[in-house]
C-alpha cells in the first residue's frame, strides 16, 4: 500500500512542477497590463483579439482585430514586428498561448490584458 501512496504523490509532485514550469515561461513570454496601462498603449499598438469569431463579433475592444487562437498560428504572421502586440482574450488564458507562439517567432514588445475582455470597462463595439 506504501508503494501506492508513493506513486501518488510522485505523480501529484511531477504535476506541481509542471504548471509552476508553464507559469514562468509565460510570465516570461508577455507582459500583463492593468486597465489603465492597456488603454493607455492602445493607440500606438497593434490590438489582437484572440477570442473565436463569435465572441468577438458580440462586442470587443474598438481597434482591436480578431485572430481566432484557433487560427493564431498560421495568421500571426501578419503582424508587425516593429510595433507593440497587445493580446486580449476572453478571460486572461489564452493571451500566454499565443503571446509563447509570438515570442518564439521573433516578436519582443508583448502584452495583454490583466483579466481578459471579461474585466474591460473601456469602450467598446458591440452588436446591435
């Protein structure tokens, strides 16, 4: 039975570490950013909606361009180098997914939105 708690708790140790692992590489992957500190860049930065087509078309940050997470990695090539990638998701996920694929390929100047689209109090365009 010692042999069975054992191999529990190596399996339960081995999971630790992997998310603690995950959470450094993305913490190192983007940059997050309040409320205040997002609208304050939003002008001089290119603003990606990672959120699928049917959220984003319900209503989204005004200037922000959608690129589906499930389309992010055949069309992130679009995006500018040279310019700031501000990431915006549904609740503050899937914006490390697709700021890992951004730096892996060269981008430097990533963000996102602390809290996704969910915690947004700026203006936005939503659907009639």
């Amino acid at each position: 039975m010692s042999n069975f708690w054992f191999i529990i708790l190596a399996v339960l140790i081995i999971i630790a570490l992997y998310m603690l692992i995950q959470f450094f590489i993305n913490r190192r992957a983007v940059t997050e950013l309040n409320q205040d500190e997002f609208h304050n860049g939003l002008r001089k930065a290119q603003v990606i909606d990672v959120r699928e087509k049917v959220d984003y078309d319900y209503g989204h940050i005004i200037g922000a361009r959608n690129i589906p997470m499930t389309l992010f990695s055949q069309r992130y090539k679009g995006l500018r180098k040279d310019q700031p990638v501000y990431l915006v998701d549904a609740n503050g996920v899937a914006s490390y997914r697709a700021a890992r694929i951004l730096k892996k390929n060269g981008y430097t100047d990533i963000y996102m939105l602390k809290g996704g689209y969910k915690k947004w109090t700026g203006k936005v365009k939503a659907k009639k």
